[in-house]
C-alpha cells in the first residue's frame, strides 16, 4: 500500500515540477466512485488529503529551485488530480494529473 501512495505523490510532484506553480486551485475529483480503487481511494487517502500533497509538493519544488516570489514561477490557475477507471496507472497532461483507480 506505501508504494501506491509514493506513485500517487510522485505524480503530484511530477506535475508540480513541469509546471512551476503558484496561486493555485487544486481541484480533486474521484469519477470512480463506486469501483474498488475509487472506495479505496475515498476511505483511505482521500479529498482533503490530496489537496494538502499538493499544495505540499509544491511548496517543496518552489524552495528547492528557488523561486522565492511569484515573478519567478509560472503562473499555473488550476491543477486537478482525477481518479478514474482506466487503463495504465497515471498520466499528467494539460494541468491535470489523471490516476488509475484500478491501480489503488
């Protein structure tokens, strides 16, 4: 179970790292709701607890590759994190970081 949420905060970090964030809306949705992984995700990690991974992950890559002040950073508005049933285990594309619930 540690593995799979080291994947899960690796693709935050990942998307975090393409995109030099700033004031952000993290937006965390589950479309797999009822399947194993989507119930698994809900009980175990959650809404509230991906938003603050988020929101930790890129703090994190702000102080590490300095960018102290929001002239610095890219200017990002929204990033979603969305766990749905699909094929794979996770991409990131368009702001959007799109996990697998079959893999949770």
């Amino acid at each position: 179970m540690a593995s799979r949420h080291m994947v899960l905060l690796s693709c935050f970090v990942f998307l975090a790292a393409l995109h030099g964030i700033q004031a952000v809306h993290y937006a965390v949705t589950n479309n797999a709701g009822s399947s194993a992984g989507g119930v698994r995700f809900t009980n175990e990690i959650g809404i509230p607890y991906s938003r603050q991974t988020l929101v930790s992950a890129t703090d994190f890559l702000w102080r590490v590759f300095q960018q102290n002040t929001p002239a610095e950073r890219k200017t990002v508005q929204k990033v979603s994190l969305i766990i749905e049933s699909m094929d794979g285990v996770a991409y990131a594309s368009n702001n959007e970081i799109h996990v697998s619930a079959n893999y949770i």
